[in-house]
C-alpha cells in the first residue's frame, strides 16, 4: 500500500548511489554535472552520446538532458535520460511527463536520475 512507497523511493535513491559510486567515483555537484558524467559514462560504454539533445516528439520539439545510441546487429536501442539534481522526491507528475515523452519518441529505456 501507500506506506510501502516511501521505503521504495528510500532504497531506489540509496541503490542508484550505490551503484552510481561503483561506476564513477565522481560525485556530481549540479544537474549539469551529472548529465556530463552520464553523457561520460554512456559514451565509454560505446553509445553514442548527446548532452541537452533537441527532439521532435509528437507533441512538439523536447529536450533531452541526455540522449545515447547503439545499434547491436542491426538494431538500434536509445536511452533518454533526464538528470534531476532535486533534494526532494522527484514528483509524480515530472515522471509521468518523462515517461510521455520516452514513449512518443520510442526510445526503449529510460532514467531519472538524481
């Protein structure tokens, strides 16, 4: 129920800094830090990045904080990564908006980070 989420958001923050630490050991001081380090991360991972990406979505041109590509035989794959540096959850209606987002321009995965 409703008393559970609250301890989800808990361990989602701890294990995205757990491993976030076990990547890089760079500890972001800005939103604008954190999508160069995931643009950094992605890249060396072999996609290829854009930092702040420019899109045509069906409601209108969005933009990606950060947008990465890969094609594996044949098959190209897209994350769309949103890098929120907030202090205080991420509200439901900014994850909602993302998801929408993702979704019109059919990319596969997505990440909100904080």
């Amino acid at each position: 129920g409703r008393a559970k989420a609250p301890l989800r958001s808990a361990f989602a923050r701890r294990l995205w800094r757990t491993l976030y630490r076990m990547i890089t050991r760079n500890d972001p001081e800005s939103w604008q830090a954190l999508q160069t380090e995931v643009g950094r991360i992605l890249s060396e991972c072999g996609f290829a990045v854009e930092v702040e990406k420019r899109i045509q979505s069906a409601r209108g041109a969005v933009e990606l904080d950060v947008y990465a590509e890969e094609t594996v035989r044949g098959r190209k794959y897209a994350i769309a990564c949103e890098c929120k540096y907030w202090k205080s959850r991420i509200p439901q209606t900014v994850v909602h908006g993302f998801r929408t987002v993702v979704q019109e321009i059919g990319s596969k995965s997505t990440s909100l980070n904080r």
